[in-house]
C-alpha cells in the first residue's frame, strides 16, 4: 500500500469512528442521526473492501515482480548463451539493425572482412560485401524486411576487386510478435579453397547470377512454405513451368550476349504480371518455373499461365535495333490435386509441358495425374542394391535410415501432428550414423576420412539452419533423401570398399 492509499484509508476511518461515536450516543437513532449511521456503515464496508482489493493487488504485485525475475533470469541466461557462441564460433557472425547496419560482431566476422571490430560495428551489411555484390544483397535483405523470406542462404563474395574473399553467407530476420521486424542475424563462412570442389549436398548460391531469380536451391525453399501454407488454410499451389521456344536459334545465331539480353527482358515482363507472393525461378538454360499459391481452385492458373505466355508475343528489341521473336510453352500442376510431394508435383507440371510443346508454340496444359492414393509414402525411397555399401554395419543403418525417411514423408503427407517428433529422431540418428562412420574411418585409416568428415558437417549444418523453421519440413525431407541416395552411391560406397579390403564385414 503507498503513502497515498494509507492516507485515504486513515481519513475514511475517522469519519466512520466519528459518525459511530455520534450514533451511539443517542438512544434512539433516528432522522439525521439514522443517516449518518447508515453513512457509517457503508463507509466501513468501503473500507473492507477497498483493503481487500489493495491486498489482491498486492499479492497480484508479488507475482508480477516474480515473474520479471524469472524473466529477466531467462533472458540474461539466453544473452550469456548468445554472447558464448558469439565470442567462440568459428564461423562469422553479426547482428544487425533493420536497417542492416551492425550492432554485434565476434572476431570471426572481423577477420573475415578484415576489420577491427570497433569498425565494423556501425558499418552497413552491404559495405563489407564486393562492390558487384551490393545491388543483389541490398535486393535480399529488402524481401526480408517485406516478410517475402524467411531464412536466406546465399553465396557472396567480401572484400574489395583486387581481394575479394567468398563466403556463404545466411540472414535469419528476428520479427516481435507481431511480425515487425527487429534484427538480422548474419551468418558467413570463407568458402574461397572450396570453390569448384563443392558436393551435392553443399550450401549453393540462392539466386541465379544472370537473371537475379530465385534458383533450383530456393525454388524448393519456396515452394515447401507454399505446401506448409496450403496444408494449413486448405487452399490450393499452383507449379508452372515454362520453357521458351525459339531461344536456342537466337543464343547461337546472335551470341551469348544477345541471349542474356533476352533472358532478362523476358525475366523483365514476366515480373510485371505476377502477384507480389508469387515465386519465379530458373530452372535451367530456358526452363522456369513459377509458384502461385492461396488459390482456390487449380483452374485459377491457368488465366496466369496464359498472361506469362501472352507477355512474349510482342516482339523484343535488341540492343542493335533489330527484332527477336519468342515464345513458350506451359504445364500446370496443382497441388494437392495432382501429386502430394514436390518432387511430384514438380514431374506433373513438366510433364504437363512436354504436352503443351508437342501441340505447338504459345499452348498451356493443366495437368489431369492423379496424386497416388497414399500419398507418396513407400515410393519416397526405397533400399535396394545400388545403396549397399558392402560394411554390414553401415548398411543396417542405411537400412534404417530409409526407414525413417519414410516415416517422415508419411507423417508429413497424412498431416500427423508428430511431425516435431519424427524429424527430431531422424536428425539425431543421423548424428549418430555420422559418428559411426567417422569412428570406423579413424579406426581403420581412410585416407578420405577429412573430406567425408566435412560433407557430413555441410548436411549436419544444412539441415540444423532448415530445423525450427515453420513450413521447411518438406524441403529437409527433399534434402534429405536427395543426399541419401547421392552419398550412398558416390561416397559410402568407396568408404565400403575400402573397409572391405581391411577385411571389415
């Protein structure tokens, strides 16, 4: 109770001792006197009252201070963690405003763009980066400040044009509750004795460098979160893929230069019909695809898919004045309507498009597949000769993971709740396979045990960014079985042959 809430209860406790002492003073109350007890009375219960709420907000107090000590104890834990793996981590990190300007660094980031860190605290995200790669960046980090990306894994370079260092680079934006954007978390790795010995499996740039557009990497990205978007809302993902007819004459006849100009002018027209939630990617040479979701029905792509192909009649000016002319060809797939995977869906819209080339420049096919009846389940990857190593050990844990792959995909495409779960067990058994394989390779003298040792980490590290992410679920199972299968084959197949000759069953 404060001084003022006492001072009010002393006053209404005079007047009531005062009217009481009056009322019993007079034998009989009455007239004036009868109010003033009934005054009384009900100024005594005002009192009771009024104590009775002081002492719930009192105790009401106690918790609240309770809880901010609680809190404050969990943040200030949660900072020491922050700051240990700041301090400690060999890989570059920082923290950012909105506005991408560094407010944290470790000396990791320091080294790796060769400032000190009183320096390069206050300095912009883009004024660390190659001058080439400023524009692209500055593109990235406005998508994340729109909410058009989540997690952001990209390949840039530091540095100046005489040295300039590659990193990958990651950007994870930290929103409040209500989606509003606090900070950037930035992620980076020297990359530069790697380059043009990469793996299947290792962190790939996200965008392609000609047409700027999101590439095969974050096209899957993306189109997992439509999936995640779609399985919640019960609204519809449309997949359209495009190839350009007539392009090939036009790069070969005319030169690479006059065939990029071209890529980018198409990329140019095709941007400007598109929604803003839309996704174009470069799926190849002159293949694209576009990912349009929260539709209603599957029919509603095809409208879209009509403009895409409209928007190439008008014939394009090159840069010499003359006239190109070009045109493509669409399949549409719907998801769930034709297929219950991306994999899927992604054969369903080629397929789709093949059909549409066969019938002639300027056509679009809605997909008519059907999605199989459970899903992809089973098919998602099965265990047969070509993933046997030849180390009973290692194979039973192939075995196993297949199994778990499996699981996963049926307890995704079901809609199961115990997705957490699942992907928890699996991630912690591939751990586990991991050490094995190293146990095995340090034991016997694998010559290849450091590079074998490093693809497990870019998986390890791949999947830990994709882990606690909402609607990446579909992309880690994609990864995962991708990985499986290439790894198996290229590179445990080797590491089989190898304890074979040890004498290793």
């Amino acid at each position: 109770m404060n001084e003022g809430d006492q001072a009010e209860a002393d006053r209404l406790k005079r007047i009531i001792e005062a009217l009481m002492d009056r009322a019993e003073g007079s034998s009989v109350v009455q007239g004036a006197d009868f109010d003033l007890f009934r005054t009384a009375v009900l100024l005594e219960e005002e009192l009771e009252r009024r104590k009775e709420e002081l002492a719930e907000a009192l105790a009401e107090n106690r918790k609240i201070n309770q809880s901010l000590r609680e809190f404050r104890e969990i943040l200030h834990n949660g900072e020491n963690r922050f700051r240990c793996i700041m301090e400690h981590s060999p890989i570059g990190i920082g923290m950012a405003d909105a506005s991408g300007t560094f407010i944290e660094v470790n000396e990791a980031l320091c080294a790796l763009s060769g400032r000190e860190k009183a320096e390069l605290q206050g300095m912009n995200v883009l004024d660390i980066l190659h001058p080439n790669d400023r524009e692209t960046c500055g593109r990235i980090l406005e998508r994340l400040r729109l909410g058009k990306e989540g997690v952001i894994r990209t390949e840039m370079r530091f540095g100046s044009e005489q040295k300039p260092v590659r990193v990958n680079l990651g950007i994870v934006p930290e929103r409040d509750s209500s989606g509003m954007l606090l900070h950037f978390i930035c992620m980076t790795e020297d990359i530069s004795g790697r380059i043009g010995n990469e793996d299947p499996a290792g962190n790939q740039p996200s965008y392609d460098g000609l047409t700027e557009l999101p590439n095969r990497t974050l096209f899957f990205d993306r189109l997992s979160r439509e999936f995640f978007k779609a399985k919640r809302t019960g609204r519809r993902v449309a997949l359209i893929c495009l190839d350009l007819d007539g392009f090939k004459p036009i790069n070969d006849w005319n030169g690479h230069d006059a065939g990029d100009f071209v890529l980018k002018t198409v990329v140019k027209r095709w941007l400007a019909c598109i929604r803003n939630i839309d996704t174009i990617a470069r799926m190849g040479a002159e293949e694209f695809a576009v990912i349009a979701g929260d539709l209603e029905t599957g029919e509603e792509a095809v409208p879209l898919a009509r403009k895409l192909i409209g928007m190439l009649i008008p014939p394009l000016i090159m840069p010499n004045g003359m006239q190109a002319r070009i045109g493509a060809n669409a399949g549409i797939a719907i998801y769930p309507d034709n297929a219950a995977d991306m994999d899927s869906l992604l054969f369903a819209a080629g397929r789709a498009m093949q059909e549409s080339k066969s019938r002639g420049r300027n056509t679009c096919t809605l997909s008519g597949v059907k999605p199989s009846s459970g899903g992809v389940g089973e098919e998602c990857l099965s265990f047969n000769e070509s993933l046997l190593v030849g180390a009973r050990e290692l194979d039973e844990q192939h075995r196993h993971l297949v199994r778990m792959i499996n699981h996963l995909n049926e307890t995704l495409t079901s809609g199961h709740p115990d997705v957490g779960h699942s992907l928890s067990e699996l991630f912690a058994y591939l751990i586990f396979h991991f050490e094995t394989e190293h146990r095995l390779m340090a034991q016997y003298g694998y010559p290849e045990m450091t590079e074998h040792d490093l693809k497990h980490e870019r998986m390890t590290r791949e999947i830990g960014l994709l882990s606690g992410d909402p609607g990446s679920e579909l992309l880690m199972l994609q990864k995962l079985r991708n990985w499986h299968l290439d790894h198996s084959r290229n590179c445990d197949s080797l590491l089989g042959e190898y304890l074979a000759q040890k004498g290793i069953p």
